[in-house]
C-alpha cells in the first residue's frame, strides 16, 4: 500500500476553507494517513507555501507524532496532545496558523509533508524554527507522503 496523506476537509489541489485559514477560525484541518511503512517509529509534518511573497513561508511543524497513529484531529494543536511538539513557524508560534496570503498575490499553494521516521523521538530544542525541524527529522525519514491545498486571498 502506498503511504499517503488526505483531509476530510479538502481534496489534493483544492481549496482550503476558510476555517482553516487566518482570515477565518485559523484552526488546524483535520489529516489521515493510510500505508504506514513499516519500521515507522513516529511521523514529522511540515505545511509550507513555496509561493509567498518573500519566498517559502512554513506554517507549521509537528515533530514526535507516534508511529501507530493515523491520524491527526481538527485542531489538535489546541487540545491535550502531549505526545507530540509543535515547533515554532514562520509566524512566531509554536503551533498552526493557516494560510493568509497577501491580497493580489494570486493563488498559494499549501504543501502539508508527512514523514515516516524510523526514530521515536526526535530531540529539538524550543528555540528551533520549522526549517531546522524539518532538515533534522528528515535524517530519520522512511518514506514521505504530501497534500497540496490551494488559498486565494
């Protein structure tokens, strides 16, 4: 079985809605994954726009996220999952904050990336941003899946 990453909240290349986006509840969509490859010890993901204005802008980074879960809920950076690290984006916050690209600056398209480690843990300290999270997890990586999401401002 292929590893591969949906939200019940959006198809690949569609639209996000604006629940999930900063113009709106700026709450975190709901993701599942099928096809976990084995050896997987614990799952990194990154939501990232290669398509902002002053180049790629991280939204999100979730490190730690146990090896025998499917899925991550709606809004789960607001509720009482310990197991997993919410590392801090590109706005400042150790948590998600949805698109909210610049008027006129047509549509972005939002990668979320799952990685599949073959580590339990990865050890980071709070003061790391996404990107040092992401290089690091990806020393780990079995396999990685993705979903692209488009917003329009």
């Amino acid at each position: 079985m292929t590893f591969s990453l949906m939200s019940p909240a959006f198809a690949e290349g569609q639209p996000i809605p604006k629940k999930y986006t900063r113009f709106g509840e700026n709450i975190f969509p709901p993701l599942k994954w099928t096809g976990t490859p084995e050896g997987t010890q614990s799952f990194a993901l990154l939501v990232e726009d290669p398509d902002a204005v002053r180049g790629v802008f991280r939204h999100c980074a979730i490190v730690n996220i146990p090896g025998n879960w499917t899925e991550l809920p709606e809004a789960v950076d607001t509720g009482p999952e310990h197991a997993i690290k919410f590392i801090r984006n590109d706005f400042g916050n150790a948590r998600y904050d949805g698109p909210q690209p610049p008027a006129g600056t047509g549509v972005h398209h939002y990668h979320f990336k799952l990685a599949a480690l073959n580590t339990r843990n990865i050890s980071i300290s709070d003061d790391v941003g996404a990107v040092q999270a992401w290089t690091e997890a990806r020393k780990h990586r079995i396999a990685e899946a993705a979903l692209i999401g488009t917003y329009q401002g």
